[in-house]
C-alpha cells in the first residue's frame, strides 16, 4: 500500500509518500519526504500562527508536486477535465471555504494532474497552531473527498514516538522484546513521558508544568540575544566553548544553574525557572562577550539534558521496561542523544535505546505516514476529520 501524508501542525509544510510491503512483517520504502520551513518567523523570534498558515496555504501544493513527482507519481492528464469535475469542484470549494487562497492552488493542480496511485490519506489533527492544522486538514479532506481516497487523522505526538519504528521492524514483529517502553518526547511545545504497553497503548506519566524543553531553548537564546529558533544556535555555541580557560584573570567567571525539578518523586518537569535563572545571571553579569555567552550555552544546554535524561531513567527503573524512546524536535541535540545513550549503556545495559534520524527529529510527514499505517483500521470520513489543537495520546 501508499500512504500520502500531510504535516502542517506548526511552520513546516511536510508531504510524504510511504510504500508498505509485507503484514506480519512490514517492509517500509519511503518513496519522498518533503519539507517546506517557513524562514519568514526567524526574523520575529517566534512563529506566528495565522502568518504560519498563509506560508502552508502557499506551500502546500508545490510541496505536493515535489512529493509526488520524486516519488514517480505526478502525471499530466491526457484529456481536459471532464464535466463531472465541474461539480466536485464546487463542492471542493466549499471544503476549502475558509482557506480562499489554497483553493485556487488546488483547482489548478487537480484540473493539471491524474489521480496519483495512493492507498490511503494521513493527515496531522493534533496538537498543534489551530490555523496551522486548519490549513493540512482542509487540504486533506479536498484531495480525499475529489480523489476518492480514505483518510486517517494522525497525532503528532505519536507520530514522533513510532518513526523509530521506520528502520527498526524486528520491534514490531517481537513485541514482547520491545515493550512496555517509555518515550521521552521533547519539543518546542512538549516535554513528556509516556509509558507504552504497545502501539496505540499509550500513558502520560510526567510532562512539564510550564515551558517545554525547546521553549526554554527559544526563550534563553532570545534572552542571550542569539536568534530563533534557539536549540540549534545554543548546542553549536556550547561545543565551541573552552572548558578550561573561560575567562582571563580578574574576568573569570563560573556560571551555574538550577536543575528545577530534577529530585522531586514524581516524573514531571519545569523548565520555567531555568529560563528565569539564565536572565537574571545575564542581568547581573558585567561581562558579556563570547566567552560569557558560550558558557551560558553550554550550562543551558547541560541543564536541561540534566533534568530530561534524570528523569527518564528514573522511569525506566521504576517501571522495568525493555526500551527507551527518544523523539520530537530537541531529540536533535547531539549531546542529549550521545549522553541518554551513554547513562543508558551505564546504568540500564539490557535497555534498548532507539532515536530517530536527525532528519526526522524535526517536523516532517514521514513520521504522520507510519502512524498512518499502524492505524490504518480507523479510517474516518473526510466529513467528520476535525482539528484539536490540545490533542493527547
């Protein structure tokens, strides 16, 4: 079977096309991943949901095209649109009545091309920007409604747990090896464990009470004046700190700060006083140069891979799973994936530990594809796919 999926939960425009050979054990080829960033939020230090819809309304067709054509399925019809498309169109502009600009793109895609060879629509409904979800749906339910091609909703969420799944099918196939699991999902807008008794078995057991990890990367890098979105530009500043020597003679200075949360029972985190602690020592701090803002980098950075991997293995003791699962956005940090690894290795050898590519660490609709598989039972009616922004698992 082909998947076509669809990701527009945030400010990237993703379309994938999956193929899955094979029941008991599934065979998975990806035929194209692509991914359309939005660079216009950079500028703002933050991504602005209707502003971030507009970009995916004018993205989402020429992502289309070239997810399609890399995946040798875009073909030029050979007749003129019939008569009967006249109608679909109209009711395709109804679909899409709240989405003006999109429709236009779509008319002229659909009337141009033939009915790709595709099995089955995935689509992102939650979490997520409400507009920016809006604008994958409605495209969604428009191409599953004129192509006549079942569609799944999807949950983002999930989706960054079981893309570790693409490359690793002797899981699926040996179940019993591989659960119960605990996921560590990490990203701008969540930090959460969940306990997995198997797919689609799924228990919330610690999140965080304020600001997720990736936010407080966000908000320090703003804070330090480095620019959005701030995980990346943080994590290369860190590497390129000196460890021994950070400050010459009378301007040496040791920063450190707080690990709010790392001791408490439970499994929740709080990331929003580490965030308040790097702007009061940056405040205070008379010397701000490079060497000042690399090791404020560095100790952010080490922070909050402090708190996230205490936290998981404590999780994984207590609950005596087999594997660890590593996934969402900040799971493309090198130095969380490299230390999670090594405690793991350390404290917990006979854990499995698997994390996605980097390129699938981030946003893109590969990941909503293998949802769609796994759930391809429950197929709705693109009349009844909605969105729900606060969507859990």
């Amino acid at each position: 079977m082909r998947i076509l999926s669809i990701e527009t939960s945030c400010d990237d425009t993703g379309i994938s096309i999956l193929e899955i050979r094979g029941a008991k054990a599934p065979s998975f080829k990806v035929l194209s991943n692509i991914v359309s960033s939005q660079e216009i939020h950079k500028k703002y230090g933050g991504v602005f949901p209707m502003m971030a819809k507009r970009e995916h309304q004018k993205n989402l067709i020429p992502t289309m095209k070239e997810a399609l054509k890399e995946s040798k399925l875009l073909k030029i019809k050979k007749q003129k649109t019939q008569k009967v498309d006249g109608h679909l169109f109209f009711d395709v502009k109804k679909i899409l009545k709240k989405e003006d600009a999109l429709f236009l793109f779509v008319k002229e895609f659909l009337e141009k091309y033939e009915k790709p060879k595709i099995n089955l629509i995935a689509v992102t409904n939650g979490p997520g920007l409400e507009p920016c979800l809006w604008a994958g749906v409605n495209f969604a339910k428009a191409i599953s409604f004129f192509w006549n091609i079942p569609i799944v909703p999807v949950n983002h969420i999930e989706a960054h747990i079981l893309v570790n799944f693409l490359n690793h099918k002797s899981y699926i196939v040996n179940p019993k090896e591989t659960f119960p699991i605990i996921s560590l999902v990490v990203s701008g807008g969540h930090t959460q464990l969940i306990l997995m008794k198997g797919i689609g078995k799924y228990k919330i057991i610690g999140e965080t009470r304020d600001d997720a990890a990736g936010e407080c990367f966000d908000k320090a890098a703003k804070i330090l004046g480095l620019g959005y979105p701030g995980g990346p530009i943080i994590s290369k500043l860190a590497k390129n700190r000196d460890p021994i020597s950070i400050f010459k003679n009378r301007d040496r200075v040791s920063i450190k700060l707080p690990r709010p949360m790392i001791n408490t029972k439970d499994y929740d985190f709080s990331f929003s006083g580490l965030k308040t602690a790097v702007l009061y020592s940056y405040q205070k701090s008379k010397i701000k140069n490079q060497k000042y803002i690399q090791q404020m980098c560095f100790e952010v950075q080490q922070a909050i891979i402090d708190i996230l991997i205490k936290k998981t293995i404590k999780a994984a003791k207590n609950y005596k799973v087999k594997t660890i699962i590593l996934g969402g956005g900040v799971s493309a940090n090198k130095e969380l994936r490299k230390q999670l690894k090594e405690k793991i290795q350390k404290d917990i050898p006979n854990t499995k530990c698997l994390i996605p590519d980097t390129a699938l660490s981030t946003d893109n609709a590969l990941m909503i594809a293998v949802v769609g598989y796994f759930n391809r039972t429950k197929k709705i009616a693109w009349q009844k796919l909605s969105v729900n922004a606060n969507l859990r698992v």
